[in-house]
C-alpha cells in the first residue's frame, strides 16, 4: 500500500530551478527538508497557540496532537495533500460561550468530538456522493453567513475580558500585528500573528521595567495590582514531560452550540485542497472527501484525550507558496518537530504566560478576520445581496449569532448564539427557497467558487441549490 512516505530527489536536491516546483513526491535534500519543516511551525505558532490559551485548554497538548493530526491527514491523502493541521480558531468562540454557561475542559472538548465525528460523515458523504451534497445544503449565502456570525460572536471576549487587562499594551499590539500583516511580504507576513505575540511580550516587559505593576483587571475579571508579564510558572516548570490529558463529557446544550462549526470546517478544507492543487497542477478533486474525513478524525483524537480540534492552516500555504516547495516530506519533518515541542512543559508554560493585553490586541484582529472570512466567501461565490431570498436568512441570523440572542423552549434547554443563528440561517433559507417565486433561485451559489470543478453538473441553469 502506497502511504506517500517515499520521496525522489527534486533535481539537485538544493532549491527548485527556475519556474518549477517540489512536488508533494519529491524532496530536497533532508537538511533543507528539515529546516522548511521547522518553518512550517513557526507559521502555525502564532495561531495555533493563541487558540488553545483562548479555549482554556493545554497548549502543549495542542501542540503535540497537531502534529499526531498532521501525520494522520498526510497517512489518509497518501501523501497528495500537503497540509499541516494546527488548533482551529473556529472553535474559540464555542468555547467562551460553554464555559459561560459553567461547562468545564472536558465538556468543551467532549462538544468539539462530536464535532468531529460529524465532520468525519460528511467527508464519507463527499466521498461516496461528491461535492454536490455541499453544495445543495450549504451555499455561499450560508456558509459566510454562518462563519461571519461565528467570528464576530466573540467580539464580547476581547472587549470584556482581554482588552481591559492592559488597553495601552493591547493597542500597541493591534498596531504593530496590523503593520506586519499589510507591510511585510512573504513568509514574514504569514507568520504576523507570531511577531505580534513577540513584540507584546517584549513590551509587556518593557512596562513593567518601566512603569511598575499596572492596576487592572486580572485574567479572572478581579481588579489588582499585578505584573503584566508572569513568567513564574516558566521556572517551575520541567524542561520534558507529557502535557495534561483529560478525558471528554458530553451535554447536548454544549454540543448544539459547537455543531454549527461543522460548516466552517467543511470549507476551510475545501478552500484548502482547491488551493493546493491549483499551486501544484495536479487535480486532487477526489481527495476532497477524504481530507474532510481525516480532519475529523485527527479531531476526535485530540480532544479525546483532552486537546482542541484541528483543521488546515491557510499560513502554510503561504509558506509553500512562498518556497514553491510542497513537498509532504517537509510536513513530516514539521510533525515531528510539533511532538517534540509538547514534551516540553517549559515551552508550553511560556505560551501560557502571555499577557492579557497581548492577547487583546492579537484579538482584535484575529477574530475580525474569522468573521470576515464569511464576507469573503460571499464574494467568491458572486452572492447577490439585493435578493431577499439572500438578505433575509442570513441578516436575521447574523444579528441573533452577534447579538448572542435566546430562545428558551423548556426550563432546562434553550439555544442562543451561535448555535441559534446558524439554525436561523440554515433552515430559513431552505425554507424560503421552498416558497419564493422562481425569478429569485436564479443565482449560482457555491460552498466555494473554486470547487465547482469537483462535480459538474447537468446541463441547464443553476439555482445554487446543487440542481441542475
């Protein structure tokens, strides 16, 4: 069985020659193949980290798992799929909203499991029925609706809990990540998130050489005088070691609010094979399936034992862009690099001690973006917001998604949220669909512009329901 673990030399074996690219079965020499590897992490560092702090749970747990998660993806797509699996930022605001409501770790990652076995069907679905089914259940009009209310649902964490810490530091640090992100080019731009954690730390500690202890809000909302930067638990802490484990629990309450996340991760992946077989030439239509199945099985992995879930990461297309070097062999060596790095409490102790401030100005951004996302995603698949057939569903559960709306239906169940909105959106556009006239089903909705190629439909006009 060929599981793309073995790679050909790629000419020379020292750099790509002028106008080709390492393909993902060939390799540089192993020393360059190692040093792209490590520069694989550094570009999931700034995400993949932040995530796991924000959601409560362990970052050299996360760490660790994505690189278990990366070696099951490159297993599962016998080696044709480039791709490292980093902690998903989409379940952040899953998180806040289940700790809100007094859930703990365990509940979170046990809410996140059933996201990834849920994830896992769908990818067998794609497999055995093609890319339609997504299309017909989740055009662009609902795909970016749900991802936008998503991200802007946790506009709340920023502004009451991370920005409050330390607003002065939290500014410099908004400045400073947007500067890297426009101003700087290739893989320096893609590992923005990063330089912006680097630079809050280093001013973190300028201040509090400077100014003293500040008198603010401390991580749990209580007002003290305290250090902005506590690297305390750094010392204490074991240069090799496993991270914490911990195992799931499961309330339906939970797991309604992390089931519509399902969809951001559908596009996410299917976003990310798109892309990578354009760089590389080499049509992966049918591994888009099996990408999506992988994904959520490298998710029930992780948070069975504690850790967050997992999904492409958009920063190392940048860096494979940036090389012209796609090689898996590169993302191996980044796997292993990930497992060694979650062996090391002292590292995972240094991410934990990030300022709050830092982590507000890193926010501010982050969060914009994932929302955002959902903007973008209307514009890839020509959404026409003049038809009410559009406006409509996703208007309504955008404002109840944002505005953490509830609907209580019995003394002990309700939805709110993002859980609510994305409800709204989903079913009342299906639903409205059912009913409009036929001058309004006349657009061409896709999950993505892009993966229109992985099922051609019949002949005939599309109504963006996946229907001839």
């Amino acid at each position: 069985m060929d599981l793309g673990v073995r790679w050909k030399l790629h000419g020379d074996g020292k750099s790509p020659a002028p106008g080709a690219v390492v393909r993902p079965d060939e390799r540089l020499t192993w020393p360059r193949t190692v040093g792209l590897g490590a520069q694989h992490v550094v570009a999931m560092f700034g995400a993949s980290f932040v995530a796991p702090v924000l959601m409560g749970l362990d970052p050299n747990l996360a760490i660790m798992m994505s690189g278990v998660a990366t070696v099951i993806f490159l297993l599962a797509t016998r080696g044709r799929v480039p791709s490292y699996l980093g902690c998903s930022l989409s379940f952040v605001g899953v998180a806040a909203v289940i700790r809100a409501d007094g859930g703990s770790s365990a509940t979170v990652t046990g809410a996140i499991l059933v996201v990834g076995v849920v994830l896992f069907l769908v990818g067998l679905a794609v497999q055995r029925f093609g890319a339609r089914i997504i299309h017909a259940a989740m055009p662009p009009i609902v795909t970016g609706a749900v991802v936008m209310l998503i991200g802007f649902n946790l506009a709340p964490v920023t502004a009451t809990t991370y920005w409050p810490q330390d607003q002065w530091t939290a500014l410099l640090v908004m400045l400073f990540t947007g500067l890297a992100v426009v101003c700087l080019r290739g893989f320096w731009s893609r590992i923005a998130i990063f330089l912006g954690l680097v630079f809050g730390y280093l001013i973190s500690w300028i201040f509090d050489l400077t100014l003293g202890k500040i008198h603010s809000a401390d991580a749990s909302g209580k007002l003290t005088d305290h250090w902005r930067l506590d690297l305390s638990g750094v010392s204490k802490a074991d240069w090799i070691g496993l991270p914490t484990f911990h195992g799931p629990t499961f309330q339906w309450s939970a797991i309604l609010v992390a089931l519509p996340v399902v969809i951001a991760l559908v596009a996410e992946n299917a976003g990310h094979v798109k892309a990578v077989g354009e760089m590389t030439g080499e049509s992966l239509d049918d591994k888009l399936g099996t990408a999506i199945s992988a994904d959520g099985v490298a998710s029930v992995l992780s948070t069975a034992v504690g850790g967050p879930p997992n999904t492409t990461y958009s920063e190392n297309i940048g860096v494979m862009a940036a090389t012209r070097v796609y090689s898996t062999a590169a993302y191996w060596a980044a796997a292993c690099f990930a497992l060694l790095f979650g062996v090391c409490p002292k590292f995972g102790a240094v991410v934990a001690a990030i300022p709050g401030g830092v982590l507000g100005g890193i926010t501010v951004i982050l969060y914009g973006m994932i929302g955002l996302l959902g903007a973008q995603i209307w514009l890839h698949g020509k959404v026409d917001l003049r038809n009410p057939l559009n406006l409509v569903p996703a208007a309504a559960g955008i404002i109840i998604g944002v505005g953490n709306v509830t609907m209580k239906f019995t003394d002990t169940f309700s939805l709110s949220g993002i859980a609510l909105g994305t409800l709204v959106v989903i079913t009342g556009y299906h639903a409205l669909r059912a009913f409009a006239p036929a001058h309004l089903k006349t657009q061409q909705p896709l999950l993505d512009e892009g993966t229109s190629s992985y099922d051609k439909p019949a002949e005939g006009p599309s109504d963006g329901s996946g229907k001839p």
